[in-house]
DNA sequence: CACGATTAAATCGTGCGCGATTTAATTTTT
DNA sequence: AAAAATTAAATCGCGCACGATTTAATCGTG
C-alpha cells in the first residue's frame, strides 16, 4: 500500500500562486461591487484608460486573454454603459473597442482601488516591487515554456 | 477631457499574480489532460493522498475553497472512478471522500507533474523557495485584511 | 426534553478562462 | 483575378469560483 505522500501543497509554487489570486479577489471584490466591475472587467478598462480604442485582439495580448474570454466580458461591459463597440472602418475583422463618457468617469471612482488593495497587502513598495519584478520574469520563463512545447 | 491614465498593468502585483496563474495553467493543462484532471482536481488529489478519508470541509480549508466549488469539482472525481464519498457515521452532516484503488494508483502517474512544473519556471530552488515563501506571507496578509474588513 | 442556533453539504445563478470550431474579412500565392 | 492561407471575432461547451440560499444534522441553552 502507498502510505502517506510526502507532496504537500505548500511546497508547490503553483499552488501559493493560485491561492494567493483567491486572496486577492476577496480583497477586491467588494470594491469592485461598488463600482459595478469584475476584476477582469476592470483589467479592461485599465487598459482602455491607458489607450483607448484598442481592438479586442490588442487588448487580449496586454491582458494574455482572448477573444472567447473578452468578447462576452467587453459585451458586459458595453451593457453596462461603460464602453462601445465598432467595427474598424479600415479592417472589418477588427472591434475597437471605445470608452463612453460614463466609462471615463468610472476612472475617478475606481481610482483608490490601487491603493486599497496595496495596503491590504501588508508590504512596503520595495518589497511590492521587488515580488511584482519577479512574477513578470517567472511569467515571462513560463511562456517561454509553454511556447516550446506547443 | 481626462488624457491618458498613468496606471499601468505591470504595476499592479494582483496582476502579476492573476497573469502569472495562467501561465501556470498553460503549463500543467498538457500535463493533467494527460492524466485525466483538471489543476484544482490535482490539488483535491494531492490533500487525500497527504491524508486520505478527509471530509469535503477540511480539503476545503487546506484549499481555500468551499463546499459550493468542492462539491461538484469531487463528484466528478467521484464519476472518473477516483474517489469515493461517504457521509461520515459519527456525523451525518460530514461527507467523508476516500480515495479508490485507481486513485491511488493516480499518484504514480502523477508524480513527475512537480518537477514538470518547477523546470518551466526557470528558476532555481532557493529563488523558488523565496518566491513561494514571500507568497504564502502575502496570502496572510490579505486573508487578515479581508477579515478584518468582514 | 425542546427549540433556537450553528454547522456541513448541496444547490443555484453568474462570470470568467479556455479548447475547439465557425464566420467573415483580408492577405498571399499562383 | 481566383484560390488558398491567414487573421480577427464570435460562438459553444465545460469546469471552476463564489455569493446567496436551502436542507439536514448536531449542538447548546433554558
């Protein structure tokens, strides 16, 4: 008989990972509430804050998601009154997605949304920043990986 | 007119920790496909064969993760032949999962999935080590801060 | 003992993620 | 210029997550 494994979870990165995103979604999830946004909703609308209209597909790349996950989300999102969708006038394949003047407003309200979820963290901003560097280049080494395989 | 944001998608650690979640699971996806699980069924699987016979609420807390996820993620373990569940006899209210032979038998195949997962990190031990251990101290912090908010 | 409170699972609805496929527009090749 | 290849979105199905509610068992207090 196999006894007991010796794997436990907390040696797992993966796992630490995960739990951690759990973690993070309780925090912001009642400040979303307020704002009426999901978590990858507001991912979006960074996004478009930052640039607005961007197509689906160059939004999917910032955001490593595809047009399967944003378009249902950004169709929310245009529901809800924060964005509109048109179809490139140049290329017809494309949707620019384009912020409405409720969804610039938005900017404002979820502006402390940063600064709430830092402070829940419990770190200073070197060790935020020193964590966040090494998650991009573990991320980056990931999908090199996955690249090679595929 | 509000110009374009200074917020930026690489400041925000909850992003790197969401983006770099999904780069874990474009990793594993080939890995447990192979074997017949999804990741949070892999997890499951890794609690009972630490500690067989656990009840649906303790996997949860080692998880973070409760009945309403767990329940129908387990039954389908239960329809792969994986697992078995049992109310407990001592307290009806407990649902005890057991692992059967053929989820016994998984361990093996899954055995190479951490060193899999660990090489396409690209990291050495000791930085994965430190990763892992500034993670679960984030995830402490968080959970503190949204009980403290609850 | 009884009745209200608590606890454990289960159920339901919604919104991601994502593999696979489809549709339509554009580009490349012949 | 027509056919083939590529590209961008959209659609579909499935499996999480999770808030909210329900059901059933157990516990605690009077």
């Amino acid at each position: 008989m196999t006894g007991a494994s010796s794997l436990t979870l907390d040696q797992l990165l993966c796992f630490s990972i995960y739990s951690t995103g759990h973690a993070f979604n309780r925090i912001y999830k009642p400040l979303f509430d307020r704002i009426g946004l999901t978590y990858p909703q507001y991912l979006v609308m960074v996004v478009l804050w930052q640039e607005d209209g961007q197509t689906v597909r160059s939004i999917g790349k910032k955001l490593f998601l595809e047009s399967n996950t944003l378009t249902p989300l950004i169709k929310r999102l245009e529901s809800a009154g924060f964005v509109s969708r048109n179809r490139d006038r140049e290329d017809e394949r494309q949707v620019r997605v384009v912020l409405t003047q409720k969804g610039r407003k938005l900017q404002q309200d979820a502006q402390d949304v940063p600064r709430c979820v830092f402070e829940a963290c419990g770190l200073d901003l070197d060790e935020v920043a020193d964590l966040n560097h090494k998650l991009v280049k573990l991320r980056t080494s990931l999908e090199n990986a996955a690249d090679r395989t595929v």
